[in-house]
C-alpha cells in the first residue's frame, strides 16, 4: 500500500506516544529504522490520535500536534486544521471540553468504546472478541490503564503497535486488514464523524475530521488488499 503521496510528505505526527497497550513478548526488537516511510506514517497517525484521545491534551501535546505539516489533499487539509486548532487552545479549556465529551457526571456527550457504538451497550461481545484477539496477538492493556480494551484510543494504539512492530515482528498487510476491519472499521469511523460535529470544541472537531479522512485512507488502501 503506497500512501504515502496521499498523507503528504510533510504530513507527520512525529515522536508523540502513548503507552495504552503492552505486549506479553519477552522481548521486542526495535526494528523501526527497517519500516518503510509509509509505514511509519500510518503508525504515528494512529498513535497520535490515540493520544489525543486518551486524556487532557498537555501544553507539550498542543505544541506537538501545532507543528504539524501538511500538504494540500483533503488529508492533509485536515491535519493542517488541527493544527491550527492546538495553537488556538489552552490546556485548562481542553481539560474541560475533554471531560465533558468523554466523562461527565455518569458518562459524556460521546462513549468512545468500541461495545457502545457496535451494541448500544458497554462490555458486550465485541470487547470479548478484540481480547481474543490481542491475547492471540500478544498484547494486552497497561496495568495503569483502567478503560476496557475497547476505548477508541487503546484501540488506535493497538493498531499503531501492529504496524510498526512495537509489539514484536510487525503484522502482515493481510493480518493489519483482519484487524482493521474487526475492531475499528467497523465503529470509529462513525465514532470520529460524532466528534467532527462538536460544536463546542474547535480541537476535538479539528480531530474528529482528521480521524475520519485518516481512516477513509486506511479503509480505501486495505480494499485493494486481497
């Protein structure tokens, strides 16, 4: 899959991590330097949205995700959007639209879980079948992580740990598809047009739209994969 002139050379989320997802792997070997660019691409793009929405953004975040470049495609317009939004936002606003969103009193305006959007419920079968698969994988949620493994999030960061071997060799084009399509495919994109429409939060909409035109990009490269 060469997406890359799609993401736009420019178009990187750098070094911003998350730890959400560990592996059971006795050893991992850091094998990033033999990633091809594209595949660093995806992975840092999964990861920084991961990020993004695990917790209240930091000043560092902001100032992270304000430095991003982008190109001129719908995608990188949509990176170029949020960055704009992080200069214009200050962490203590942030701290307070992210917990209306996600947390408020008894849940948020969102549920960003994977059970939610696919049953209308939390904890359903869904969250059983993504922690088959990961036990499959060999990874498994951070002992510090209190969200079930189906947080949008934890997800994305998953996905980011398959791509560029975080977690050990990294996944084959056609194991990422199995993946992709089972446990975000199937959800976030709906989940990231929900934030998109926030009408109270210029940075969780600007990431709304990125997550959305990222994973398009994502859906439409894995249909062309056997």
């Amino acid at each position: 899959m060469d997406r890359t002139s799609q993401y736009g050379q420019d178009s990187r989320a750098g070094k911003i991590d998350v730890t959400l997802i560990e592996t059971d792997r006795a050893s991992v070997s850091s094998i990033e330097s033999s990633l091809s660019e594209e595949d660093e691409l995806r992975a840092s793009f999964y990861r920084m949205l991961a990020v993004v929405l695990s917790a209240p953004p930091s000043s560092a975040l902001l100032a992270a995700c304000a430095s991003l470049q982008a190109g001129d495609s719908p995608f990188g317009k949509a990176v170029a959007t949020l960055a704009v939004a992080a200069r214009l936002s200050d962490p203590a606003a942030l701290a307070t639209e992210y917990h209306t969103l996600f947390v408020g009193l008894g849940r948020g305006e969102l549920v960003p879980y994977g059970s939610y959007y696919l049953t209308g419920f939390l904890q359903e079968k869904p969250l059983a079948k993504l922690r088959q698969d990961m036990a499959r994988l060999g990874v498994r949620q951070a002992a510090d992580n209190p969200d079930p493994e189906d947080h949008i999030a934890a997800v994305l960061d998953t996905m980011a740990g398959l791509i560029d071997g975080r977690f050990g060799a990294p996944l084959c084009l056609h194991d990422q598809k199995q993946f992709f399509t089972q446990h975000i495919a199937a959800w976030a994109p709906i989940f990231f047009q929900d934030l998109e429409r926030v009408a109270h939060s210029s940075f969780y909409a600007a990431a709304g739209s990125l997550g959305r035109a990222f994973l398009s990009l994502e859906t439409d490269a894995f249909a062309m994969e056997p």
